[in-house]
C-alpha cells in the first residue's frame, strides 16, 4: 500500500473513531477531516509530493504556525487546527500507527476571550413567533422552541427520537456528547407547538411522500430526517427574515437559553446540568455576560455612576 492510501485509510479510521467511540456529530468528524487534510497538503509541499505521518517533526508545526499567520488566520481557527491534529495524532499513536506525538509538544496558540452572542428576549421572541401554519411552518416553530426551550445542541436535536420526547411528563431525553444523557424539561410552548407539529407537519409530511415511519421526531420537507445543515437553514431562513444585524446561529439560540435563564435567577449549576457542560467553567463564560449587563444598567441608571 503507498504511503497516500494509506494516509487517507488512517483519516478514514480516525472519523470512524470520532463517530462510534467518541460519539461526535457528522459535522465534528469534517471538521477534523478538513483540519486534517489542510495540513496534508501543506505537507506534501513541503516534502514535494508523499510524506508519511510518523516524519512530521516539531520544526514542521512550527513552520505551518507561521505560514497560517502569515495567511492572517484567525487565532481560534489555528488552535482548532492544532488541536485536531493533535487528537488526530494521538489515535495514531494509540492504535500504534506511529510512534511519537509531535503536537504534544506544541502548545495551542493563546485565545482571546470572547463572550458569545445571544439575543434579547424581544429578539427571540420575534423569531418564535415567525412560522406560519403550513405543514413545513409547524415544523419550524417546533425546531425553534425545542432549540430555545432546551438550549440543545443542534446534533442532539437532530438525533431527537420519538420515544425521548414525553409530552405529559414536560421533558425531552437528549443523548449529548460522549455518549451522556440527560433529561431536561420543557414548557407548556414548547409541548403545544411539538402537539401540533405532530398533528399537522410530521404525520401530513411523512403520508404525502409515502416514507416508511422511522423514530426521528423532526423531519424534512419530503418526510426522511432532519440534519444538522438543514437546522441551521431554518434558523437563517428567519433571521434573514428579520435582518438580524448578529451572526446567528443555532448555537446562538443555545447561549440564549443560559444567559435568559441566568438573568431569571438560575442556578449556575442548574445551567451546567441543562446545558450538558462537563466543567462548571465552561458555564461560568454566561456569569460574564450577565454581569457585564449589569454593569451597563447600573452605569446607565444610577444617578451617582
């Protein structure tokens, strides 16, 4: 086997890998793939033409580094490289393809912190209120509030099945990263726009183009399974709609969640617990927001400021 073939079969083992074992999104593994492969290509100009993985030294990494910011890469996209490259090379070395990790030895490149965009309640609720009652409108408006009633991943609401769904009982079972599962409630909204969603988009949806019932609780246009792209089409569909001047994403409706339910009164761990964050610190970046809109009420309001 050449040396190329056996490359791509290694990147091949490697998406598999993030897949099953590691239960990552179709759009987490293209990720790593684009990361990847990027980083091939610039290897192989360097070398002029195959290179294999276990020949790639510390100078090489740095000299990519320094070519992505010559290009003016983003900080964040070059730690994100980096960091596929490393997990790419630590299952070479797991599965005894190689036998060195030279991206341990490189440390990711220094982030800015950045608060993340969310919408003001008023905005969300534009949006909310957007879907028609078509069959396709039903749909939408149970996408949108199970994204901003659960704070779910997009993934998880894609991977949403009929039986993780009870309506009596208020509350979705989402089966989140790493194979963790989590129950989370919902509201009366939330229920009465997936009843009807049932009722008038998935079931005319699904009989219209004759598909065979599958367990997917959200659906297409022509009745199979929703995917992650086509969550983010119907969320851009709307904003577009409303010319939002923010980059919204389905993310976005995530980070909306936590800050609304944190400016309610929310515990934080109540917030870590709902939003499936492994570390409190990764739920703490909503304290900042909050706290930075405080300060802004205070300043604009108190006489003394």
């Amino acid at each position: 086997m050449s040396q190329n073939l056996m490359r791509k079969d290694w990147i091949e083992k490697f998406s598999n890998f993030l897949l099953v074992e590691k239960n990552g999104s179709r759009l987490t593994c293209e990720n790593y793939r684009r990361d990847i492969t990027d980083f091939e290509k610039f290897m192989e100009g360097k070398a002029g033409g195959e290179f294999s993985w276990d020949q790639v030294q510390v100078i090489h990494i740095r000299s990519y580094l320094a070519w992505l910011n010559k290009e003016n890469y983003a900080r964040r996209t070059i730690a994100r490289r980096i960091s596929s490259l490393r997990s790419f090379y630590k299952f070479l070395l797991r599965e005894e393809y190689i036998g060195q990790n030279p991206f341990a030895k490189v440390h990711t490149p220094k982030l800015d912190k950045r608060l993340p965009v969310f919408l003001e309640e008023a905005e969300i609720d534009s949006i909310l209120n957007m879907p028609d009652a078509s069959p396709l409108g039903l749909r939408d408006q149970a996408v949108l509030e199970m994204l901003y009633a659960t704070g779910c991943r997009v993934s998880e609401l894609a991977g949403l099945h009929l039986g993780d769904v009870d309506l009596s009982g208020l509350f979705v079972l989402l089966h989140g990263k790493g194979n963790k599962d989590r129950i989370v409630p919902i509201g009366h909204t939330c229920r009465d726009s997936f009843l009807k969603y049932f009722a008038g988009g998935r079931t005319p949806l699904m009989k219209k183009y004759q598909v065979v019932e599958h367990q997917y609780v959200f659906v297409n246009n022509r009745g199979g399974a929703l995917t992650d792209r086509s969550v983010r089409r119907i969320l851009d569909k709307y904003v577009q709609k409303l010319a939002l001047q923010k980059n919204i994403s389905p993310h976005t409706i995530r980070h909306t969640f936590a800050t609304h339910l944190l400016e309610h009164g929310a515990d934080l761990r109540a917030v870590q617990e709902l939003l499936g964050h492994a570390s409190l610190s990764t739920t703490q970046i909503y304290t900042h927001i909050t706290n930075e809109r405080i300060n802004k009420v205070y300043q604009k309001n108190f006489p003394r400021a």
